[in-house]
C-alpha cells in the first residue's frame, strides 16, 4: 500500500470489539436459557455472526503479533493490536462481504486483512511466520471450541451446543481456505519470502484476483466446494464436533430458510 494523503484515521477504541463481545455472550446465555423459542433462529444467527467477527480478530492479531515481534512495529501505530475490529482492512472486502458468504453459504471466508511492513522485518523466515500466525490464530479457536463442545459430552444438544459447533465447522474452513497456497491467502503468503524477487509485480496483480477465483471456484466449479466441506467436517469431527450438531446449528442460523 502506498501512503496516503488523507487525515488519519481516529485512534483505535476497544468499546467496539467489547461492544461485539457482549453480543457474543448475550446470544450465548439467551440460547442456553432457551428462554425465547421463536427467537432460536435470530439469536444462533446473531451468536455465530458475533463469534465469527472475535474469530477474525483473533486471526488478524496472530498476524501482526508476530510482524511486531519480528521488527514491524508500525502495527502499533495501526492499531492491529488493538480489540477493534475496524482496523482489520477496509469495511466491504474485508467484512461485509465475507459476513454475506458466510450468511448466504455458510462458508468461512477469508476476512479481515492487515498491511504489514515485511521490509522492517528481520529475516524471509520472520515474514512467512508472520503469514502463518493467522492461521494459527483460527486453529486456535477452533480448538478452544472443540473443547468447549467436549466438555459439553458426546451426547449433549440444544441450541447453544449446535452454534457452538457450527462455529467451529466455520473455524475449520477458515483454516483449511487460509492455507491454499493461492496468491492473497496465507497459504501462499508464507511461501512468497522465499521466491525471487523480479517476481513481485506479477504476483501483486494475482493477489487482487485470487479471493475472487476462489469464491467463484466455490460456487461453480463442481466437486469442489463439496471438497472444501467435507475436508472441513472431517477436520472438526476429528477434534470431537458432532456432524449432527452442525447441520442443526446451520439450519437454525438460516433461519429465514
């Protein structure tokens, strides 16, 4: 990104990610209290949209916690290490249209975006683990939800037991999407250190187009959003996420189905 003339942005306020938090939470308590049956729909939607941007943020936190580490410290100036989901890339590509993916397909889209500065990072090493700290990150969720849902016990159910699950159904695709070494995605983007540098004008028109063929690959290419899926359910079912549990969690959040 080349720097801009336009006033800075306002300085990062936590309030925001809190204020997602408390969402979290309050959809959560409302799913498990049951307390308002015709709402199960509004409230796992809500649940697993809120949870869903707080996974993102983590992602994105494991990228630039690891570019400050490894001497990029204007990711504090940034504010990416803030609890503000805003200064996680521009609002349309970076929220809105993965939050329309996920509502629409249930897919766990690739979202937020940091800038990080890998010419003030110490070494191609240092770069490609920052890359790989995002994913880390939605492995990191992803297991704390499985175990979450183990603690539960195999046979457990209810509203807040199939959110939960499909929470980290979407954790798994995230994962499993993030590391395709396509230009754009983390994948790729720990490779990219290492390859020649005459390279790097190339690879920098690909970028822009690389989500976009993989969305569409997704939805038109046939077999293979049904791999996508079904390596991501074998990933969470290994870890102990019911499947039952996730085809309920995702026919309650569309619930104007």
């Amino acid at each position: 990104m080349t720097a801009s003339t336009t006033a800075a942005p306002p300085p990062p306020n936590n309030l925001v990610g809190l204020a997602i938090l408390g969402a979290f939470a309050a959809c959560g308590a409302a799913l498990a209290t049951a307390a308002a049956p015709g709402a199960l729909g509004l409230l796992t939607f809500g649940f697993v949209m809120s949870g869903w941007i707080l996974a993102v943020m983590a992602h994105e936190f494991g990228h630039a916690f690891v570019a400050y580490l490894a001497g990029d410290h204007t990711v504090r100036e940034k504010g990416y290490l803030s609890f503000d989901p805003r200064r996680y890339g521009d609002l349309a590509t970076s929220l809105v249209i993965p939050l329309i993916a996920l509502a629409l397909g249930g897919i766990g889209f690739p979202g937020g975006a940091v800038w990080l500065r890998h010419d003030l990072m110490r070494s191609p090493a240092w770069r490609a683990a920052a890359s790989l700290a995002g994913p880390l990150g939605t492995l990191v969720v992803l297991l704390v939800l499985a175990g979450v849902l183990a603690m539960w016990g195999g046979s457990a159910s209810g509203p807040l037991f199939a959110a939960v699950a499909l929470l980290a159904f979407l954790q798994a695709t995230a994962l499993i999407l993030n590391l395709l070494p396509i230009p754009g995605l983390d994948g790729f983007n720990a490779v990219r250190p290492f390859l020649p540098k005459r390279w790097d004008p190339g690879l920098r028109k690909a970028e822009g187009l690389g989500l976009l063929i993989l969305l569409a690959a997704i939805f038109l290419v046939p077999g293979f959003g049904a791999l996508l899926f079904g390596t991501a359910a074998d990933l969470a079912a290994g870890l102990g996420v019911p499947r039952p549990a996730i085809v309920a969690g995702f026919e309650a959040f569309q619930f104007w189905r």
